[in-house]
C-alpha cells in the first residue's frame, strides 16, 4: 500500500486563490508553456471558452501566475444516481516552479472547495499514470481500443435489426443525441452530463484535434426520421481514405438500446464502402460486440486503458449517494493521509432494501485500503479483490473484498468517451 506522506507543504511564497477571468489569457499562456503547444486562433478561442466555464485555482508567486488547475462543472452518473463532481482539467505548473508543491497546493484547494461545497466527487483524466494516485485518484472506468477488419462483411452471431439507417447533419445531431444520450446516461456510471456547447464543440467539430486527414464527424442514426423520439441507436464516426491500404473509420462513439441494434450500427460501419478497418478507441470492456462477433479474429481488442480517474473527496456522503447490490456489513479501515477527515475505521452497513449506513467504530477492521481503490471501486468497476490479489488492498476477514465487490456491483461497467 502507498502510504507515503503527503509532499511537503508548498513555499510560503506561493499564493493559491480562485483566478479571475482577467488572468484567463495569462493562464492559456501557461498551459501552453506546460504542454508544449501553439495553437491556431481558433483553438486557443475555444480553450478560452472552456476555461471561462470552469472552477479555476492559480497558484501566484507574487503578481505571476506559476500554476492553474481548473475543472468543469459536471454531473457525473453514479450507480443509483448523479453527483456533482468537478472534474479536474488544464493542469499547469510553470517549468521554473515545478516539484514545490505547486499541484498539491492546488489540489488541496480544490479539495477544501469541494468540502465547502458538499461535493463529495472529483475526477479527471491522467496525462500521466504515475501523477495522481498519491492525490488518492483511483482508475474508475477503463476503455478497450477495438480493431474490426472490414474488407469482408462481418461476422455476426445475432441477427441485426432491420430498423431504417439515416446520416444526420452534424449542426441538427446535438438535439437528436442529447435526447438518447440523456434517457440512457444514468445506465452507465462514469457519465457526465453533456451540455448543448459540450456535443457541438467536442463530439461535432469539423476537425479532429489530433488528425488532419480525417473527415468530419458523421453521425448514423437508427431510427425512424418521422419519430425522432424513437432512435434506438447511433454512431458517430471519421473517415479517411489511405494510399497505402483500404480506407479507416474512426469510431468515437457507439450507443444503442439493444444488441440487435448495435450489431445493426456495427454491420453499417463495417460496410462502408473503399474501407476496410474500424478503428474504436472509446469502447466499454463489457462491449456486447466481443460476443456477438462470430470470428474474433476479425474482432479484435488491440489495447486496454484506464479512463476516468475517481477522487472520494467525501468518503461517507460518496457512499452514502450510491445505490447497492446487495446487501453488507463491512468494517472498513481507508488510508487518506491528505484528507484526514476520511481516515480511521468506519463500519459499512448496507440493509436488504438498500439503505446503508458508514459510521465510525473501534471494531476490528474487515478490510484495510488506500481512499484511492475505494475510488477505483466507486463505480462498480474494478473489483477489490483484485487489489487483494495484488497485495495493495488488505484482507484480514476472508471474503470481506468479494462481499464488498458484490454491493458495490452495477448491472453495466462504468465507462465514459469524455475526455478532458
Ligand atoms: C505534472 C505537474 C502538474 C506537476 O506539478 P508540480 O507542482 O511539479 O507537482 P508537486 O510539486 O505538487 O508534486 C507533487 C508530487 O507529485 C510528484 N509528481 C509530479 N509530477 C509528476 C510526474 N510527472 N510523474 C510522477 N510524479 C510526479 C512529485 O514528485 C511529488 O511527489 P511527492 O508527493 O512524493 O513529493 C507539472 O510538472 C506540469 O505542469 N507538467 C506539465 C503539464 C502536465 O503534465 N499536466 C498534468 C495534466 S493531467
């Protein structure tokens, strides 16, 4: 288990305050810096735009901005429920600051504000696995990246739904799959709500940010047009044609109500003529794909990674926001040395009907583990007893990590494509 202590405390010099819109040209310009970018105009307006939406912390030494954290506003579906959770983005330190503790300042800001605030959840997405886990973040949801070869039809195992195909202009798309994304989000934990601006500027732009050569989004719709309120699916996609091989799609995002309609939305793309790969990066590791594909060799999981990375800010109000599966009677000893408030024994109660309880107690504790695998298993997606196989959770009662996994299970796997 890491129990390292917490970095040292940042220079005294170092002032950590919300940063006005007055300073947001000042804080692009350290992002920049950080990251080794030069955007176009555009780019740099729309980042603008992003961050003008945002909690903000800088870090000042003196009058000069050397650290921003900033984090959108989001809601994030939880089992049962949704919660807010500031969902950490634009993290910069000035390469003259950097090891003084400027991020830990910053975090521990965010921290105190989400405490003021009753938020119990924050997330974000790592650039860099070894950065955040000692903050307490714990990988959430994970994501495979699929391969389909498509030079020949594919191989199905179910028989897809004959509903009609359409293509959507992307301009009319957000109001159509806002409507299907928002009836289904709350199946999934690790969703945020996605707001009118967030589909058009990240779903729907014209470019992609990291491949010229791909087309503009399409966007496939299954469904009806004369009753938009009954999309059963869809999928929006890239192309690119390539002189050295068949042509790719670029699958971004693939939602549909039932197998039968995601086989429909899968044969569509793999059907597309002068193409002859799908390329998935976003897909859910309980994929229903993996299953109903009949040849496995033309279906194919080329990576794994992890996504959204969970902070339980709160430890008892997270818990207790949840729903369950089943029911427990757990006593937990949780490590947090930079929230202190979440440390100690605490004894989880969870009854028939759902209902739980986490109270503070002297009993002995059933498990022993870091707050950030109890984030990773916040969601019902990554089972404790693999942390006790893998020796950084501890169980000191046998079968406590297996009953907790069984309350903490949700029906689907937690996942999300939202990055940020
Ligand atoms: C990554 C970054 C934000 C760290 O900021 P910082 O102010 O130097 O971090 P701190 O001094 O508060 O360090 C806190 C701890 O994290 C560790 N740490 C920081 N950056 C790390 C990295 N890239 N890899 C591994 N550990 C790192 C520090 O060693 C320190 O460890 P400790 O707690 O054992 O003492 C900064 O280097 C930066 O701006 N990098 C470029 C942009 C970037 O990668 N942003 C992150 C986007 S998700």
């Amino acid at each position: 288990m890491d129990s390292a202590p917490p970095s040292p405390a940042p220079s005294t010099a170092i002032a950590f305050r919300d940063l006005p819109d007055t300073d947001l040209d000042r804080a692009l310009d350290l992002v920049y810096l950080a990251f080794h970018e030069t955007p176009e105009d555009e780019k740099r307006k729309h980042h603008h735009d992003l961050l003008r939406g945002c909690e903000r912390v800088g870090a000042y030494d003196g009058r000069t901005l050397v650290g921003l954290l900033a984090a959108f506003r989001f809601t994030m579906s939880v089992p049962g429920g949704e919660l807010p959770c500031p969902s950490v983005t634009f993290v910069s330190v000035a390469p003259t600051h950097r090891r003084r503790g400027v991020l830990s300042g910053m975090i521990a800001a965010l921290f105190e504000r989400c405490g003021a605030s009753d938020r119990p959840l924050a997330a974000l997405w790592a650039s860099e696995d070894a950065i955040y886990g000692r903050f307490g973040f714990g990988p959430a949801t994970y994501n495979n990246t699929v391969e389909v070869k498509s030079e020949r039809p594919l191989d199905l195992r179910i028989v897809p739904s004959e509903g009609p195909l359409r293509l959507v202009d992307p301009a009319a798309a957000p109001e159509l799959l806002a409507a299907y994304y928002d009836r289904t989000r709350a199946a999934r934990a690790g969703r945020i709500d996605r707001t009118e601006a967030w589909w058009r500027e990240e779903w729907m732009a014209t470019e992609d940010e990291e491949d010229d050569d791909l087309s503009p989004p399409r966007v496939v719709v299954l469904g009806a047009a004369d009753d938009p309120g009954r999309v059963t699916g869809y999928a929006i996609y890239r192309t690119k044609g390539r002189d050295d091989a068949p042509g790719l799609v670029r699958l971004d995002e693939l939602e549909a109500d039932t197998p039968q309609a995601e086989a429909a939305l899968w044969r569509y793309l793999a059907s597309i003529d002068l193409t002859g790969l799908i390329q998935a990066w976003g897909r859910p590791l309980d994929d229903p794909l993996l299953l109903f594909a009949g040849d496995r060799d033309q279906v194919r999981v080329t990576g794994q990674y992890p996504g959204l990375r969970v902070r339980l800010v709160d430890v008892r109000a997270a818990l207790l926001a949840r729903s369950w599966a089943a029911p427990a009677d757990l006593v937990l000893e949780v490590r947090d040395p930079r929230l202190p408030g979440n440390e100690g024994r605490f004894r989880l109660t969870v009854t028939g009907a759902g209902g739980a309880a986490y109270e503070p107690t002297d009993a002995p504790a059933d498990l022993t583990l870091d707050v950030r695998e109890l984030g990773s298993a916040y969601l019902g997606g990554a089972p404790l007893v693999s942390f006790v196989r893998a020796g950084v959770v501890t169980e000191h009662t046998p079968g406590a990590a297996a009953a907790l996994d069984a309350a903490l299970a949700t029906a689907l796997l937690p996942h999300t494509v939202d990055t940020f």
